[in-house]
C-alpha cells in the first residue's frame, strides 16, 4: 500500500473536523422555516397548503439525478466504477450539508437564523450539481479528500456568486445556464488546469469503458435525461411558467437525442455508434434551454435550441476537448466544457434573445412576472395598474429589455471570472501534500481506494490493456 | 465493415430529414394550451390549479417506465445490451416527438394550431408505448434506421385508429388494452411476419442471456412493475376512477407475479425457475386489468383477472410463441402476442362483461360519468336531473350496457385489423434496400452497429456459443 | 437435480393455496373505501380532493424502495444476484397482498368489510418492509417456498403487535422505529437462530462480492437512501409534521453517510473503503431519526443523530455481529441487527427523550397534535380552549410527557419480545421438511434454484473460490 494515499488517517480526520464544524453550526443557525415549525401553526394554516407539496416532488426527481444519475454516468471507467459512483455519493452528501449552510446564510438567514425548509435543500441540490459538474473535470485523478476539500472551497464560491449576481445584477436564470452550468464549468476548467498531469498528456491506459460500465452509464444518463425537465423548472415561478419549463426541456432533450444519434454515426469511420455520445451529448440540449426555459420562446424554438446546444457540444468534444488538453493544459475528463460551457452560453445568448424579444402582446401582463426586474418600481402609477390585472405583482426596477440584456451579459462575464479564478486557486490548494493525491499510474484504478472483489483483479489481469479504446 | 450496415449516411440522412420536418411543423402548428400561456394567465387564475400539477406526476412515472423500464427489460440479451437500450432510446425520443404531431392533430388541434400542454405528453407517451411494444417482436434483428421508419409510419397509423374508434366508436379502455396493448401487438407481429427471416427458424446461436444481462431485465421489469399503477390511471378520470385504477393495477400485478413464480417452477423439468418468466409473465396482470380498470369491478375480481392473465401469458410463451414461428413464420422476438395480444384480449373480454353488469345500484349516479357514452344525451331530462347529483355531467349518447359492449367489440376487431394491415405493409416497406437490416449471422449482435469496448470480444470469443441458452 | 431442493410441486403448490385462500377472502372482506368508492361520489366531493392525490406519491416511492432498493441491495453477493433480487420480488408482492388483509383486518375493518385505498397499500408495504428486513438475516440459506411461510406468520404476528401496541400502548413512533426495524430485527434475529447452520460458523466459499454485484447493491443502496423521506414521513400527519419528518431524515441520512466513510477507512487496514459499509451503515441515520422523525428536536439534532446512529451500527458490524454468531448461535446474514437493531434502540431513547422535553413553549398548541395521547380527554375545558387555537384536535387521554415515555418503553420491550418469540417460533416451523431448505454447500448459489445463463458456470469456475472476500 502507497502510505501517501492511505485514507487510514486522512479522511477520517478531514470528516471529523467538518462534521464538528457543520454540527456546530447548526447548532447556533439552523432552524425551521415557517412550514416546517409546529409553531407557526394556527387556525388559519391549512395542512395540505404546506410548501412541502409544491416543493417535494421537484426535490425527490432532482435527488434522482444527483445521487442516482450522476452516479451512474460517473461509472463509465472499467476500472473506476466503485469511484465513479460512491465518491459522488460522498461528495454530494457533503456538498448540501455544507450549501444549506453557506447558501442559506446568503439566500434563507434573517432573525440570526438559517430558515430551513425542503426549498432550502432544492436550492442546496442545485449547488451540489455545480460541484459535481467540476468534479467531473477531475474523475479518476482525484482523492476523495481532495473532493471534499474541493467541495468545501467551491460552495462558498459559488454561493457569493449566485448571491451577488441574483442581488446586484438580477437576472432572468430559470433552468441555472449561468448560475449552475457556466459557473461548475469554469470552476472544474480551473481545477484540472491546476492539477494538470504532464504523464496523461497522452491518455492513460485504464481510461477505458467495459461492457458493463457502457451500459450503467447509459442508465445514468436516462435517468438523467427523464427526470430533467424537474431540475429545470423547480425554481420556477408555479403555474404556467413551470409548464414552459417542462415542456421546453423536454423538447430540447428530444431534439438533442436525435441529433447526438446523427453526429455519433457521421463521424465514425466505420459507421458505427460510439456509446460516450449517447452518455453525454444526448443531454445537451437540456442545458441548452435553461436560461430561456420558463419564456414564451415557442415550442418549435425549444426544438432548434436542442439540435444547436447538441451539434456544439459533439463538435467540442471532438475537436475542442482534445484542443484544450494539448495546448491549454487542460485535462477535461468528462468533457464538461462541451456539455455545460458550450451550451451554457448558447443558452444564454438565447436567453438574451428571448429578453429582447419580449413583448407584452406574446406574454400578456404577466411578463412583468416573468421578467420581474422590468416590472416597474414601486410607486409608478403603472405598477397599480398592473396589479389590477396580476394580483400580487411585485415591484420590479423598471429596466428595459435592453438594459436586461445587458445585466445578462454582465453576469456571464463575472460568472465565469469567478468560477475560473476560483477554480485555479482551488486546484492549487488540492496540490498541498497529505490530500492523497492518486499516483498517475493509479489513476481511474478503484484499487487505489477500496478494498476490491477477488474478480477485479483476475478483470484487470485477463484484459489486455494494450488495446486502448480511447474515451472522450 | 459491411457497407450495407454501415450508419454513416444513412442513420444521419434520415435523422436530419425527420428533424427538419418536424422543426418545421412544429414552427408552424405548434403552440402552447391554455395551461402553458403566459397569456392566458389573469387574475382570476391560480397558478397552483395549474393542469401541471394534476398531469406532471403521472407524466414523469411514465417517463420512467419508457426510458428506463423498457431499456432495462429490452437489455436481456448477452451481446445486445446496447441495442436494446440504446435503440429503445432513439426509437422512444423521436416517436414522442412526431406523436406530439400526429396525435396531436387529431386530438389537441383547433383554430389551426396543436395546443401544448404535458397532457399531450403523456398522449404522445402511449403512443410510444405502442411503438415500444412492436419494436418487442423485431428486437434485434432491425437496424436503427429500420426503426425509426416503423415508428415514423406506425404513429400515424395509431393516430388515426385510435381517433377513429374514440370519435366513432366511443369505447371505454381507461388502461388502453384495445388501443395500446391490442394495436402494439398485432402491428408488431405484421411487421416481424413481413420481416420473416427462414435461416433463424430453429434459433441463433447469439439469442442467450448473460448473468449480468438477466439481471439487468429484471431491474427493468421491476421500474415496468412499480410505475404501472401510474400507466394504468394516468388518463382516467380524476378522483375515484383513477383511486381504483391504481388499486385494481397494484392488484392484478401482484396476483400475476405470485402466478408467474408457480408457473415457472411447474413446467421447469428441473423444478427452478426461469428468469425470462420473471422479467415478462409477472407483467401480464398489468395488462389484463387495463380495460376494466377504472370500473367497480371489485379488488377480488382484479386478483382473479391477474391470474388468468398471468396463465395465458406464460402459457402462450410456452406453446404458442413456437407454434406462431413454425408454421405462420411470426418470429415473435419477445413474445409481445402473450404478454399484450392474449392479455389485452382477456382483458378486453373482462371489459365487456364489466360493462354489461354495471348498475346505478353498484356505481351510483356516477356511472354515467365513467361510462360516458350512457349518460343521457342533451335534452333529455334525465340528464337536468343527474347533473342535480352530479355536477358538470357531460350529455352522452343515451347508450345501453349492451350497446356498448357491441361498440366494444367493432373496437377490437377493428383495431386488430387496421394494426395487422398497417403491420404487414410496414414490414414490407422495411425490407426496402438501404435501410441496413442486419444480415442473419449478425442478429442480436452489438458489434454490427456499435463500437463495443474490448472486453466485449474478449467475452463474445470466451463463452462456448454451442451451448444455447433458448430464451422465448 | 437434488429433489429435496426442487421446486417443481412445493412452490406451486403453496402458491395455489396462497392464491386460493387470498381470492376468497378478497371476494368476501375486501371493498373500496370512501375514496375509492363511485357510490360515494356525490356533488359535495370534488375530485382534485380524493386521498389518492396526498397518498399516492409517497406509495410510489416506497415501491420503488421495497423492490427495487432492497432488491438490488440483497443483491450483493456475487453467486446469488437472482436470489436476492428476485426472491425479494416474490415475497414483497406476497406479504403485501397478505398484509392488506391481515393488517387491513385490524385497521380498516368496519360494517364486515375491509375498506380498501392506498393508504391501506402504504400501510401494507410497511408491514412488507418488516419481512423484508427479516429476510435479511437468513439471505442465501432460505428457499422461497420457507421465505413464503415466513412471510405468511410473519405478517400476522406483525399485525398483531401492531394493533395491540397502537390500541393499548398508544405510541408516537411515525417513521416506525419500534414497530417496523426493531420487530423486523428480533422476528429476523429469532428465525436465523432457530435456523441455525454449524456447518457455516467460519463462513461460506461463496459468500463473496464481485465489482458487478458490489455496485449493484450500492445502486440498490441509494434508491433507499433517495427516498427514504418518504419512507419515514409517510404515514405521518399532513402538513408542518411530513415537512419535518422530510428534513430530519435527510439530514439524518447525510451526517451517517460522512460518518460511515470515515469509519470505514479508519477502521480498514489498508486505509481503504470497505463496499459493505457504504451499501449499509450509510443509511443507519434514516432509521436513528425515525422514532422522532416529526418532532421539534432541531436539524442539529437530527445531525447527531445521524452520527450516532452510524457509529452504533459499525461497531455492531464490527464486533457483534461476529460475536453473535460466534457465541449466541445467530448467524445474521446482512447484519440487521446493526442497521435495524442498534439503530432502532438509539432511534427509541432519542424518541423517549424529544418526548421528555417536549414542551408547549417549542411546539405551540398543535403539540397535542403530534402528541395525540397528551391531547386533553373529552370533557375537559382545557380540550375545548386547545379546539379553537387547533380546530379539529381530537380528544386525547391526558397524558403527561413522563406517562407518554412509559409507555414508550414498554412498547419496545413488548414489540421486541413478541418478535422475537415468534421469530423463533417460526423458525422452528421453517425446518419442516418439504420446504426445500437449501443444503448448506448450495446456499448462496443462484443454480439452485434458478436455471443459470452459460456464463454463470464459466464465471464459478473460473474464480479461486479460496480468496474468500468476507462480507458482513
């Protein structure tokens, strides 16, 4: 045994210290919401209005994709299964602990207390998705201490972030395209640029699928693609908004499946389908939709969005991914770039479109919900009158589309800014000695980090390596 | 590689035509229903009565039992794993889409457009279900472009059945044991009687499961198992129709599985049970109740239904799958004639006699709600005085029990016939050159249409291929 | 073919007197209730308000965790992936159909009749859940004809206790703490020491993993661990009490999850994970905070919990489990003492407690509630005054917090003392001959009673079975 990438001490001690500390605070900070405190009861509250029941199935469908599909698809090395799958159980676990905290003090903290409720958990999945997102730059090179000391410096990265672009430039981000996708993409770029492995320059000998992986990836990603449309539409606004949402995904991922099929076959040279394409590139056009997703865009548009996001992301992976390994030192395992970078900004420029394009006569009064921030300050005699109409309008800041569009770009900038330099200087950090940095020899090895069946050995043995099937 | 397989043009060339096809229309036809229209929101709608919450749950169990459910199930081959999966996966991505047309004109069409709402997906969705049964009878020996051509003529076909027997016939069939099961089965058998192949009458040698491949069906049948309640009722009645749809499911389910277990270890000669049994004839009980699902039958009379259901579907693996290849060349793949053609014909039986003992005595006023096409029609003054009791009474057509049980009967027949008719033809229009039909020798085999990882040879050449698991 | 071992007429034949003797009482006892009952429709009841939409959700989670989380779960073992995963399947569907009556027998039993909805499902797949974790103790070493007629006392024992603990007893134990883990533990504690082998004191050669069967059950693991909340709010009361149960679970299970990575490096010798633990002393905090799921003990607490919990259970892994075997003749094959037992016992002294502490002050009026039994008896003013803060609160029986913690405590040791004797009991009946019990070199072997694909031999042999991987 390699004693510098023993977890004997490492993991326990790191476990211990974050525990302690996240038990403490709860302690001092973590209450209920007003759902959830037997106290806030009375003879008005109905039990069946609960927010529990608008919020819960969207959180259980999202709980689906992170811990089962994720898993899943993070199980496509032949020899790093066990990896793929209980680190991002590890780190998922971990990562909404840490975001209920770190998030609610930013998004649910007043009276000195965090507020807590199944939407604070919602919101807590979607940061979660941001670190496994990066995680997936760094599969199969990483410890899982550097996976939790990762986790530990991302969130609160992301949670500054989130808050100061929803507080100082308030944008319009339903399905997260800027907020989840562009931010975990940079963030994971920033990672593995730091921890880039000169000896992998040229691929590494177990970076290679089964048979049997193939297929338990492919489970990931189904599970992934069919409960997609929960994930971006469960922070929508409730009614028609949300239906957009589902619709939109839905129709996107369609298109993106048909499409993903095409280029797989077009550019093998022997005709044939390459399994990575249906993991991965089938579900770009869920990403691709996100920032427009709860808009009144068309259904046909949703349609085009989901080819486009697609034929970019195959196109990335293909001639992008291994640009960037060569010559920008980045080494994206997974690919994020293709299927969250890409499509992020494709989403939003889209999204920026589908601003500039908003009219009152296509959305009626209730754009001014939509577009909360061009509905028109408190005050402003026209407000009332809306509100005759949509009872319980919010006063917004009165922006123009224009002036939307423009804090839409600005949060993409400062978006990705954040994510990189906080991606490089974490990767940095995971660069300190005692984190258990994998050997390159033992990367994508699960018997580096777990005690293995008998039959993985005579697996390992039996193959003969030499026949590299090459893996996007 | 053989060039008449390979994908690289055709796959691609008949993806794009049908995507473009369908972008336009949708551009043209589709928009959004009432639900999904920020237009149609005012202050009078509640964003929480939004048709969503009603659909959405049911629409997502479904999505799982299409993706997830028939890929697992469909994956039980030893070296066709990433056929059954994958192509069920293209296949059921791109009919949702195209039903979301077809059906959609003939179903959701008025003032020149197609109106959008999840209630459309779920229609598309059986739809799907359709075509993802007949693909049972050919899995493995069509090509991906093959199939997505059936599915291309299959919906339509379906479509205009199902609009004509529900606008001229107007039947009862809550679980769509005529519509689904009926029509999937024989349109599959046209198809595989079509695509007859004489060099696989006595077998393949390729046509055996695997350990993991077994297991992995399973799974599939369980996902199937667990979410078929939720198929079963998706489009009933709300309230308690759809209550008892999902008892009388559960119900027939469970009499079934516990059936299939008995029968597998009667007629095994060395008294152990056969898995194939397990991941197909547990199933039948599901079926058999659909067409009387959402009626007071009786929880008994469910439990009686999923055992006689269960009987005839095993009984029909075991005697007449064989026979049906033998001597009327049907090479029933997975044996969709016993677990939805003789199922669905039990179940339309029991339909019928459920129909012809209903009385107001046992349903109460309701039943001219559940039997819709009985309740009075307008101006009769009858109906003045159900609508006292039952508020929102829609006006019928004044049908007797034995009326409708004989509109029952048209529905079957000529369901059959249109799907045995439309079957055939397609099948002939899938022989049509071009379309990369595997050869023989290259059935049920990954590596014809898929770049497979290298343990897939190294297990393919391990394994004593002469010893034929046969699998029904 | 050992003919003691075939299933050739014993599994029918049981099944066909199961299935008999459960038509009849079907036909005779089993109606619909309110919700599901047409008659009972009238122009008062609204639809969107039937008990299916606030009961089905959490029933289908449950299902997807009763057969296919502990299916794969039970799947671990590298030569018995059938047997785990498909016996559990025919036992489920059996004790559930048995539960409906027994269980429904004493809890919805009114007018002759058992009224049937899906709330008597939920309440069934409870009772399924206990036999399953049973089933856990003697995996691998039962035949299904034995696991039917466990499942078949079982399930009245079970409901026995049930009902007596909630008539006679009244217990506050929402996420089945007492009744559903520590009964399952003891009944399954009781039966594998009546089943006692002595042959399998230093292990079995086949009770081993492999990498496939490991991640399979870890898969299986996390549906568990996803939908556990639901699991442990499901029969909870609507509103602010199902919001907290939801929360405290999940945090329950994320601080045990951290705890049990931990525990498992620290605690390897190679510094390594251990699979086992991760597939089950991670979820040892979904049972820890199950007695006081719905009470207002704080997310801190809830957090610690988790850590206790976790920690009892891999110590119990550890050094109990082999020391019952060792010394006390119980041989308990998934260590269900140490997920169920153990954390059950710390679950109920934490319960005890929140009971203790429990005071008006932190919970408001809607304590009486939660608390039913404190609930001030009819008659008293103190009830009426409580009525207008709360309308609806039932009367109770004046319970003071000290009486209520009595009553706890003998609930446990009356539940565990029932279990456990008729855990024995009916391990003594499960030796009769003709129940094909496994003999002791076939346990944990699929070919005993399955017929086995080709590649399963070639598996078997082809690993030296002498490096046994020992699995608690």
């Amino acid at each position: 045994m390699n004693p510098s990438t023993s977890l004997r001490l490492r993991l326990p001690a790191l476990v211990l210290m974050l525990e302690v500390l996240l038990l403490v605070l709860y302690s001092i900070f973590v209450t209920y919401d007003d759902n959830a405190d037997s106290k806030m009861q009375n003879n008005v509250t109905k039990p069946m209005d609960n927010s529990l029941y608008r919020d819960y199935p969207f959180f259980a469908d999202v709980q689906v994709m992170i811990f089962i599909g994720f898993g899943c698809l993070l199980a496509f090395l032949r020899f790093y299964g066990f990896g793929g799958m209980v680190f991002n159980f590890l780190t998922a676990t971990f990562t909404i602990q840490w975001a209920i905290l770190v998030q609610g003090y930013f998004q649910f903290y007043h009276d000195g207390k965090i507020h807590l409720g199944v939407i604070n958990l919602i919101n807590a999945e979607f940061a979660c998705a941001v670190i496994l997102i990066s995680f997936g730059a760094v599969l199969g090179k990483t410890s899982p201490v550097q996976l939790l000391v990762m986790a530990f410096l991302e969130v609160p990265v992301f949670s500054v972030t989130e808050w100061a672009v929803l507080k100082y430039l308030r944008i319009n981000d339903a399905g997260g395209s800027i907020l989840i996708h562009l931010f975990a993409c940079y963030f994971g770029l920033g990672v593995t640029f730091a921890l880039y492995r000169p000896n992998l320059k040229n691929g590494h000998v177990k970076e290679i699928t089964s048979y049997h992986s193939d297929i338990l990836s492919v489970l990931g990603t189904l599970f992934l693609w069919v409960f997609w449309p929960s994930f971006n539409s469960a922070l929508t606004l409730k009614g028609d908004d949300q239906h957009r949402a589902v619709l939109h995904t839905f129709i996107g991922l369609s298109s993106s499946t048909m499409t993903a099929f095409a280029l797989s076959a077009v550019f093998n040279k022997n005709g044939k389908i390459t399994m990575a394409d249906i993991q991965n590139v089938t579900l770009a056009g869920g990403v691709t939709v996100g920032a427009s997703v709860d808009m009144m865009i068309s259904p046909a548009a949703a349609y085009g969005l989901g080819i486009l996001g697609c034929t970019a992301c195959y196109l990335g992976y293909r001639y992008l991914t291994p640009f960037l390994a060569k010559h920008l030192r980045i080494q994206d395992q997974c690919g994020i770039h293709n299927l969250h970078g890409l499509t992020g900004l494709i989403s939003c420029t889209a999204g920026i479109c589908a601003i500039l394009l908003a009219t009152e006569e296509q959305y009626g009064p209730s754009m001014y919900e939509i577009f909360a921030h061009r509905s028109p300050p408190l005050g402003d005699p026209r407000l009332l009158e809306l509100q005759q109409l949509i009872p319980g309008l919010k006063p917004g800041l009165g922006r123009s589309a224009q002036e939307q569009a423009l804090y839409q770009v600005a949060a993409i900038f400062s978006t990705i800014g954040a994510a990189a330099a906080g991606g490089v200087l974490t990767g940095f950090i995971l660069k300190l000695p005692f984190l258990a940095s994998p050997p390159d020899d033992d990367c994508f090895d699960d018997e580096l980090f777990f005690d293995v069946p008998s039959d993985f050995y005579s697996e390992v043995k039996k193959v003969p390596l030499n026949e590299h099937d090459s893996k996007v």
